[in-house]
C-alpha cells in the first residue's frame, strides 16, 4: 500500500455517514483526539530502511501534520475540496464534517482513511469509537466504559511499528511497548498444495492483463492535470442507496438463486459487459477482472487496533461469458468456494510476501501503471455490526449524544487502470453501494452513469427470478 501510494491515485478510502441531530463541535474534536491515541497507525510515520518501509512514531513538534488536523469542521459555504492524508504526514485519517443544508441540524461526516494504516473492517471501529467515545463526553461518562479494550502489542506481533534497524537511537523512533512486544509465532508449515495456489494465484496477478472498464466516447474527458500530495481535491466518492422494497427484493434473489456477494459479483460483470457496449467500444474481446478483498482476522477479534489486515482475491470472466447474470452464478459460485476452500487470499498474501524477498524488483513492479483489475467490489454486511464499542443504537440506528446516524456508506481507493472501486453494504435494512471513481479518466458523471446500471440490472433481474438455483456459496469477504 505504501509503494503503490502515489500523488493523483493516493491510497485512501472514503467512508461517509449522514447524521441528523444537534452537533456538539467540541466534544466531537476531542473524542476523535482520544481515539487516535487508541490506534497508534493513524498518527505514524514511516522511513525506509534497507529498501523497506517501516512504521515509526513522531516524536517532536517538526514531525506534526502541517495540513488540517484530524476534525475538520466546515461551513457551509465552504469549498468541497480535501487535503490528503497519509504516513509522510504522521496522519492517516481525517474526518472533514460537511453541513447538507444552511442552518439546520443535517451533516455529513466524510471520512478518510490510508489503506496503509487501516483497512474497512478499521474504520468501522474507529468510527464506532468516535462516535461511543463523543457520546461519553456529552454525558460525563468515562470512555473506557463503552470502547472495547485494545492491545497495541498485537501491532508489533504483526511486524509494525517495530524499532528501525541501523538508526543510533532505536527507542527514540519507536514506542517502547511496541518495541518490547513478543515475537511472532513461528508461521505454519506449508504444504505441495498450498505452494501450488500460492503459485497459480501469483501468476494470475501477474500476467493477466484484464480489460480496462469503458469510458463514455462522446464524454469530455475528466482533467488531466495530476493533483499533487501536498494539495487539495475534490472527494472522489458517490453512493447509490436503495429503499427496503428494493433492497427485499435482492435478497430474495439471493436467497433463490445463490449467495448475496455471489449475486453481487454476477451481475457486476454483466453491467461491465452492458457498460462497454453502451460507450460504444471497437474491441469486444478481452477479460474482464474483478478484485475481492476479504478479511484475515481471526474469528472474534477485538483486540487489534486499526491495521490492514485484508488480502485479495480475483475473479475473471470473459466479455463472451459476462452477457448472462444466471449462466454466470453457478462459476461464481464455485469460486467463491474455492476462495474459501483453499485459502487463497491468504496464498496470494504469501506470494507477495517472498516477492518482497527481492525489493527493488517487486517495487518497480508496483509502482508501474499496469493494469492489474479491472474494477475492485467489497461487500461488508452490515458496517455498525463492525463497530466493536457498546454505541447506543434504536430500530438499527446508531445514536451518539443528540445525532442518529442515518447512513453509513464507504468504499475502497482506486489505483491507476481501475477506474471505479465499490463496495456493498447493509444499514437499516437499505442496501447501499459506494464507489470511488478515477478523477482523471472515468468522471464522477459516467461513475454516477454506471452506478444506476448496476442498479437496474440487479432489480430486473430480482423481478424475474429463475426457475432452478444453483448451490448458494459462502461469501468471500465476510
């Protein structure tokens, strides 16, 4: 994540919550200064050592953020546009509150996060320790009481924010708890099998070249000029969230003809395949590539701060293949299975880890603009089932003080060549699709465009549902 950041194409993702009710400015920047000192990554820094980045802790004045600090309270005539966070900052998080209308008690709380630090099964306990912890102070409770107990050591367990090698004064670059955190356990020993996935999982990274996603031809293209780190941008983020009858609707189509996410993910290749043809492409052949990100925490973990702990899956289907959502469920399905089955997000994970073994080679790798998917879908459930604080909830909303969280909705970064990242979730019985989009070649209008085929295709295909279903998978990302 740190070698693939770069300035137009940063490694950050957005969530967004929409929130009715009275704000209390105060408490709210100072919950979220509690909090950070409870995930030790979202203030770190990083130096490259022996070819490697490693985490470390600021420790003076000169290392603080020179851009605005992590609570952002704007108004309402304010300009829309965002400074960036990351590590060469000492802040990997952000929260920008944004007034939806003059003078009333309508807000919405954007939310970034660096992919380096935190990924979104993190965010969602950051934001639910927020909002318990900003809850806690309007009452004249102890946070402690609401927010579940973490073990920064687990950090160091996982190799971050460990002392930096070769530096003279180790313990001035990195926490002394962390630094004295146990050893890893020895990893366990791998089988032919496990090898040969590792090995079929890196080669298909690695050679494949799936189709870019189509762009509208007659469509001005989006501003070429490439934002810089150190300055401001528009929020790259939309949202499509469906009402209940349309969100009941879905499900019963995943309950008869397979699993949600392998509902999600068939008819994502078919408005691929429908999108390419309304743009009006020449080149109909080609593969279409759709990244899975899934989650490497152990069952019950709540002891972890914000870290990235996901790896990825892909699954890849033809343009010839993508034209048949139901013809397509019974090999996703299978797939699917098969993520599960053999632990292949973890073998890709290992194929990048001894592809680390060589440095220099795996991050010119990296850093060159190939093109390595064609789009990216995340699908998380139900965010505020994430939140590990006791955060008072009424009729499946979240409440903090006076605020009631009407909307909580996010989405993954994208990288160069991967036009558009979306992820799926579930609050108060609405489904609700966020996508990230490419600033430079896709545009927030065709995003916006693609978004709404998606959409329709889903509900065209919940009105009319097929006679025989195939074998329902688990999801891979749950």
């Amino acid at each position: 994540m740190l070698w693939d950041d770069r300035p137009e194409y940063p490694m950050v993702f957005w969530v967004e919550l929409d929130v009715s009710g009275k704000l209390e400015t105060d408490a709210l920047k100072k919950a979220v200064d509690l909090v950070l000192l409870r995930h030790p990554l979202l203030t770190a820094g990083v130096e490259d050592v022996q070819h490697f980045p490693h985490w470390t802790q600021p420790q003076s004045e000169s290392d603080a953020p020179t851009h605005p600090g992590p609570c952002v309270i704007r108004r309402p005539n304010d300009d829309d546009h965002y400074f960036p966070v990351g590590p060469q900052w000492n802040l990997s998080f952000r929260l920008t509150v944004v007034p939806l209308v003059e003078e009333a008690s309508d807000f919405r709380f954007r939310f970034q996060f660096h992919h380096a630090a935190a990924d979104g099964i993190a965010s969602c306990t950051v934001i639910g320790d927020i909002l318990a912890t900003y809850d806690c102070l309007l009452r004249g409770q102890a946070p402690d009481a609401v927010l579940a107990p973490l073990l920064p050591e687990r950090l160091a367990e996982r190799g971050a924010l460990t002392p930096l090698r070769k530096r003279p004064a180790p313990a001035a670059v990195a926490v002394p708890s962390l630094a004295t955190a146990a050893p890893p356990p020895p990893p366990p020993s791998r089988t032919w099998s496990m090898w040969w996935y590792e090995f079929v999982e890196g080669l298909k990274f690695a050679t494949t070249r799936p189709k870019l996603m189509a762009r509208p031809r007659t469509a001005p293209r989006p501003n070429k000029v490439a934002n810089t780190h150190t300055g401001a941008h528009e929020c790259p983020f939309l949202s499509v969230v469906l009402s209940r009858e349309e969100t009941e609707q879905i499900r019963r189509l995943a309950e008869d003809v397979g699993g949600l996410n392998d509902v999600l993910l068939a008819w994502l290749f078919v408005a691929l395949e429908q999108w390419r043809q309304q743009c009006g492409s020449l080149w109909p052949w080609g593969t279409y590539r759709v990244t899975v990100p899934a989650n490497l925490r152990p069952a019950g973990e709540r002891a972890l701060p914000a870290a990235n702990c996901i790896s990825y899956a892909f699954l890849d289907r033809s343009t010839g293949q993508s034209t048949d959502g139901e013809k397509l469920l019974p090999g996703i399905a299978h797939a699917t299975k098969a993520i599960v089955r053999y632990d292949l997000t973890r073998q890709f994970l290992a194929f990048l880890e001894n592809s680390c073994r060589f440095p220099r080679w795996f991050r010119f790798n990296v850093r060159r603009k190939t093109r390595m998917s064609t789009t990216v879908l995340s699908y998380v459930g139900d965010p505020s089932r994430r939140v590990t604080a006791r955060v008072r909830r009424e009729v499946g909303q979240m409440l903090a003080g006076e605020m009631v969280v009407d909307r909580f909705i996010g989405a993954p970064p994208v990288r160069p060549n991967t036009r558009l990242a979306m992820a799926v979730t579930t609050y108060r019985d609405q489904l609700g699709i966020g996508a990230t989009f490419d600033r430079r070649e896709l545009g927030r209008d065709a995003a916006q465009e693609f978004l709404n085929l998606y959409v329709k295709l889903l509900l065209e295909a919940a009105q009319k549902l097929p006679a025989q279903a195939p074998e329902s998978a688990a999801s891979a990302t749950r």
